[in-house]
C-alpha cells in the first residue's frame, strides 16, 4: 500500500494528516477517518491501512491540529487506565473547541484534498469517527449531505446534550446511510440520550442503525487504551466494514 503523511491547507492553518490508499491506479472510493482524543498515532494508522486494504483511499486527519502537530501529549500511559483519564483530561479543552461551525470549515478541506488525490473515485466519500471523532463525523455528515454517502459513529460522546447546535438536531440534513455503535458503559451518552438521538433520526427520516455494544466503555475499539475491549472492536470491524461495502456498491457507475 502507499502511505504517507501529509499536510492539509485549512482556513485556520495546516493540518497534518496520514493517507494511505492500495497499490495501483484505482481508482479507491475515499473514507475520511475522524480520530478518538488522542490523535494520530500507530493505533489509528493500523485501523486506516485496514480499510484501505479492503480497497479505499483513507485520510487521516488530526483534528486538533490548531494546538500543534500530532502527538500533542505523551500518549506512553494509555493503558493504564488513570494515566488515560488523565491524558482526556489536558486534551479536553481542546476538543471543546471544535463546534459545528469549525468542524464544517475543518471538513471542507479535508474533502476537497481528499478527492483532488491521484486514485481517488469521484463522488462523495464515507467517513467514520471514533469518540469525539464519531461526533464530527455526524457534524460533517450533516454539513456536506451531497458529499458524504455513509458515516458511522463509534463510541462517540455527547451527541445530545441541550445545545442549540446539539449533533442529534442536525439529523434532519443528514441524507447518506448512517451506523452508531454505543458503549453501554459510556457516561458520555446514556440510554436516555440514545433513545433521543434515534428519535431524531427516525423523525429526519435517516436511514440508520443504532446498537449498544454489551459490557464495552467508551473507546473499546482502541486496542492501545485501557478501555480496549477484543469483541466490540471486532463486531465494530464487521458492521464498518459491511457499511462501507454498501456503499461503494451504491455509488455511481
């Protein structure tokens, strides 16, 4: 496969990035990888070269790029789990500062350097986000419906919550397939808020799946933290992958 890492031009500065995509002239549909707090790192590159083995050109992005160049703390304690609660407690202050309106202007640019490419398919891409990645990825998804054909959500936080701009309010422009795979130990979105999160897609009329993964917390795919759990990350591979297959066989010809 061709990997690299890359720099992406944004209205607030560069972003750096990994892209990776299989061998050959394609061309590859494109996935757009939206990251857990910690960022770029070994862990995330092996699950976008996995996707990217199945036949994708996959982009990378840091999303905290405004605080430095990825890694931004040291990342060595992330399975133990104080050192990582500790670690989501530097870079919380980061995340919050991504709302709806940066995240929209964040995505812009990491579409267009995705599809201008070599090997990429023209038409939307899909994309996928993990924690705070997950809640992007819908923010995104809602921002560029003409541009994004599928997202999936794992694990993501607070995609309810009684703000104005709340992710589950943006459902209604939502127009691509949609996948959301809960923690059922994740205090950062409880049943109460699955429950409203699903009500606000089936009122959008969103075509969607929305599951709780038993016994897993929040970030049990990320086989480098203490929250890692082996069954969801698998049965995550399976409806990701399925999602993404879907997809592409759905895209224009």
């Amino acid at each position: 496969m061709h990997k690299i890492v890359v720099d992406i031009p944004t209205e607030d500065g560069i972003a750096d990035a990994y892209l990776v995509r299989p061998d050959g002239a394609g061309p590859w549909p494109g996935v757009l990888v939206y990251q857990d707090a910690f960022g770029l790192r070994p862990r995330l590159f092996e699950m976008a070269d996995r996707i990217a083995g199945q036949g994708y050109a996959v982009l990378v992005p840091h999303l905290l790029f405004r605080a430095g160049r990825a890694p931004l703390f040291d990342l060595s304690g992330l399975s133990d789990p104080e050192q990582r609660g500790r670690i989501i407690e530097q870079i919380m202050p980061l995340i919050m500062r991504l709302d709806n309106e940066t995240v929209t202007r964040d995505s812009r640019a990491y579409l267009d350097f995705l599809a201008a490419q070599d090997g990429v398919a023209a038409g939307p891409a899909a994309i996928v986000g993990y924690c705070m990645g997950g809640t992007n990825a819908v923010r995104a998804a809602a921002a560029f419906p003409d541009r994004i054909a599928a997202v999936a959500a794992f694990h993501a936080g607070r995609l309810v919550s009684d703000a104005p701009d709340s992710p589950h309010r943006l459902a209604r422009r939502i127009t691509g397939e949609a996948y959301f795979a809960h923690a059922d130990q994740d205090p950062s979105m409880t049943a109460e808020q699955i429950e409203t999160l699903e009500r606000a897609l089936d009122a959008a009329g969103v075509r969607y799946r929305s599951e709780v993964y038993p016994g897993a917390q929040h970030g049990f795919t990320m086989a480098d933290t203490a929250a890692y759990q082996e069954a969801g990350e698998q049965r995550h591979w399976e409806n990701l992958l399925a999602l993404l297959e879907r997809t592409r066989r759905r895209a224009p010809r």
